[in-house]
C-alpha cells in the first residue's frame, strides 16, 4: 500500500489517534488535490465534525494547501463558531492564504478587534489579512501598529512587510514612516532590557 493509501485508509478507518496522525501527515504530502484526490473531501468532514481540537486545527490547516474555493465556507464557519480557539485561528489563517473574498469581512473586523475576539484571533486575522493583495488593507494593519498587545502590533509590521515586499514602488511613504519609528522603538526598548538567554 502507498504512502497517499495508507494515509486516505486511516482517515477512514482509523481510531481518533490514527486520525490525528494521518490529518497531520496529509498536511504534510498534500499540494494538490489530483495527487491526493480523496483526501480533500475526507479533511473537510473531518474539520466540520471536530472530534478533537488538533485534528481539526490540522484538517483546516491542510486545507488550504489544495487551494480550492469549495474548502472557503466550512474554513469561514470554522472561523466563526470553532469550539476551540486553536481552530478559529488555524481557519483563520488558511483563510487567508486562501485569499478568500468572503472572508474578509470578518478578517477586518477581527483585526480591529471585533467579536470580542482575543488576541490570538486578531493576531491570526492580521496574519491572514497580510496575503491579501488589496492595497486598502494597509491602512487598516498600519493602524495595528499601535495596539495595546505587542503580538498583534508584531503580526501587523509582518504583514506591512509583505505588502512593501510585493509592490515597494507603490507602498505608502507615510506608512513606511510608521513601520520605521515601531521598529525603532522595539529596538530601544530591547536595548534597554535585553531578553535573558
């Protein structure tokens, strides 16, 4: 039996152990759902169903990798109402890669801490938000650049960065400003209580 075989039987068949272990190995060898044809419908029921929060957060990560629309609306309602943090934010993310229209937003309103939503999930949304090839979307992470939780103003300058690295001619001057005086000042303040080893 090959490798793809094993992996589709014990997504089937297998115990939830055996489930995990083949949902982290289909995210590791699927690229391509002709290569992997299967896998795809079987990683979808098993993120809906969410028998155990790694097993999901590993289907809704692998997901992505197929780079199909029919993944967006299980991922979008994962993202939603998951039953685990750790599964919003993977959804979130593939989201994202997924550069799905439907998506965004939720995604801007998560990024502007919407929702109530904790950190990890406006980290995940800012994340996401940085794939995107939408030039509007600047302004919004430029303004993450100053919030309170040092995570989410580290995914927005993450996310800046993509959108400089992409199309520097055309990236805003005002907002290069911006990302140079934050780093600066995480430098300062680094300077000044180095981190222990």
């Amino acid at each position: 039996m090959n490798e793809a075989a094993n992996i589709i039987h014990l997504l089937k068949r297998g115990d939830v152990e055996q489930k995990e272990e083949a949902v982290k190995a289909a995210s590791l060898y699927v690229y391509d759902r002709s290569y992997f044809p299967e896998a795809f419908s079987l990683l979808i029921e098993l993120l809906e169903q969410e028998i155990t929060p790694k097993m999901a957060e590993e289907a809704a990560w692998a997901l992505w990798k197929f780079k199909d629309a029919k993944a967006i609306p299980v991922l979008l309602k994962k993202a939603k109402e998951a039953k685990t943090i750790g599964v919003r934010e993977k959804s979130i993310r593939a989201l994202g890669l997924l550069e799905s229209m439907e998506a965004l937003p939720l995604l801007r309103e998560l990024a502007l801490g919407g929702l109530k939503a904790p950190a990890s999930l406006r980290v995940a949304a800012i994340a996401a938000l940085g794939h995107y090839r939408d030039a509007d979307l600047i302004s919004l992470l430029s303004t993450r650049l100053k919030d309170k939780n040092e995570g989410v103003c580290k995914e927005a300058l993450a996310s800046l960065n993509r959108f400089l690295r992409r199309d520097p001619k055309n990236f805003p001057l005002k907002i290069l400003k911006k990302m140079q005086r934050f780093e600066s000042k995480k430098s300062f303040w680094r300077f000044l209580w180095p981190m222990k080893p």
